[in-house]
C-alpha cells in the first residue's frame, strides 16, 4: 500500500488578534500518500497559506498533529526543524525568489550550500538542470532568463537535494499561459514519471485541474476532499478548463 507522506490529525493553528484569538486552521484532518499530486483550493482568507507553513514546516500547530513521512514533526527542535525542510521538503515560490547576483546554476546550490548531506554538489546542480530542461542556462543570471526559465531554475532548486515532498505555493501564480503550461507539465512528469509528490497551494483552476486531487479549504477547515480526473498540461487550455 502506499506509504502517506503527509498525515495532519484535528491540526489547529490560532493567533491573537489583540485581545481574540482566530483560528487560521479549525481542526485539519488530511492525508496525502506518496506519490500523489493534489491542489490545495479555497478563498482569501481559506488557511491555505498557514496551511503550507505547516506542512512546509515554516510554522508550529498550536495544537494537533503532523506526521512527516511517518515523524510527528511537533516533537521537533528548531535545528531539526531546519533540518527536515533541507532533507524532506522542496519549496516552489511564486515569486522565484531567486538571487539576482548568483548564475542559475549558483541559485541551485544554495540550498547544498546549507544542507549538503555529502553531495557532489556540481553533480547534483548539472542533473537538476538538465531534469528542468535548462543544461545550458547555467551561467546565466535571472535577468537573462524568461519568467518560465526562472521558475525551472526554482524547480531545480527545488529539486537539487532530493526531497520526498515538494510543495508549490501558486507556483504559476506570475507566468504567462504559455509558461504555465510548461511548468504545470514539468510538474505532472515529476509525479508521473519521478514519483515526486506533489502538492499545490493555488487558487487558479487551471492548476487544480493538473492535479489528481482537489483539497478545497474553508474557514480553517476542509470544505471538501476530491479526487480529480487529471488533464494533460498541453489540453488545459485547449479543453476550456479556464472557461
């Protein structure tokens, strides 16, 4: 059977608020097995960010549980925090994030730079690149790249130590149509073909619909959990997904 990745039980995150306290996360319960691909759905205001914090381990529950490839993660310290997101977790940011000084291949090895766990890191940077399509973008900075390139560049950051869960947060989010198709396509061969799991923090249909699973959030809660029929990243546009 398939292993779960991700295990959250009655997970509740609260801030105060001056003197009220508001629950961001109302009580989450959610499992995600290994190598599955779902989107993470809802409004403004849904938990969908503190949501990924979680499961990024950027942030503690307030009370609950999160299990990491079977670890309950609450249990943790702070090092070994650091150290789970540098082994376990690849994070795919809107905004790229990259650093405009560093070359594309310097941008991908940062994160060994932090974690290297015995790496050849020249190698591990050239494969990362080349499974993102971009062997010979290397040397180039981000302002040389394409916005499309530039998020590759941060898949393959993403990837370079290997991680079990990667998490994308509206990962598509400041690409055009054209280069959200690409990147939507680069992440279904990951899953598909890679066995990476894959979850997708999103508002934007299109990249629900490149998903097998639709977690939709509402009020800190789970509105609904459905499996979904995945379309290809080259037919969503084409089938009216967006209409």
């Amino acid at each position: 059977m398939p292993t779960p990745v991700v295990e959250l039980e009655n997970l509740r995150k609260v801030y105060k608020v001056g003197v009220e306290s508001v629950a961001a996360l109302d009580g989450i319960d959610l499992s995600i097995e290994e190598r599955e691909m779902a989107a993470i759905m809802g409004a403004s205001g849904s938990g969908k960010s503190t949501l990924l914090n979680m499961l990024g381990c950027l942030d503690r529950p307030t009370s609950g549980s999160y299990r990491l490839n079977g670890y309950d993660v609450g249990t943790f310290s702070d090092n070994r925090l650091s150290d789970t997101r540098g082994r376990y977790i690849g994070f795919v940011f809107q905004s790229y994030n990259l650093l405009p000084q560093l070359t594309a291949a310097q941008n991908v090895e940062l994160p060994l730079r932090y974690n290297p766990r015995g790496f050849d890191r020249k190698q591990a940077v050239k494969d990362a690149l080349e499974r993102v399509g971009l062997s010979d973008r290397a040397n180039h900075r981000p302002n040389q790249l394409s916005g499309g390139q530039q998020q590759r560049v941060g898949i393959a950051r993403a990837l370079v130590g290997r991680p079990s869960l990667l998490l994308g947060d509206e990962p598509t989010g400041n690409l055009d149509s054209r280069s959200t198709e690409e990147i939507l396509s680069l992440l279904q061969e990951l899953n598909s073909r890679d066995g990476m799991t894959v979850i997708l923090v999103t508002h934007e249909t299109e990249v629900a619909a490149a998903t097998r699973r639709i977690v939709t959030l509402r009020d800190g809660l789970v509105l609904s959990d459905e499996p979904a029929e995945q379309v290809p990243a080259e037919e969503i546009y084409r089938t009216g997904v967006m209409s």
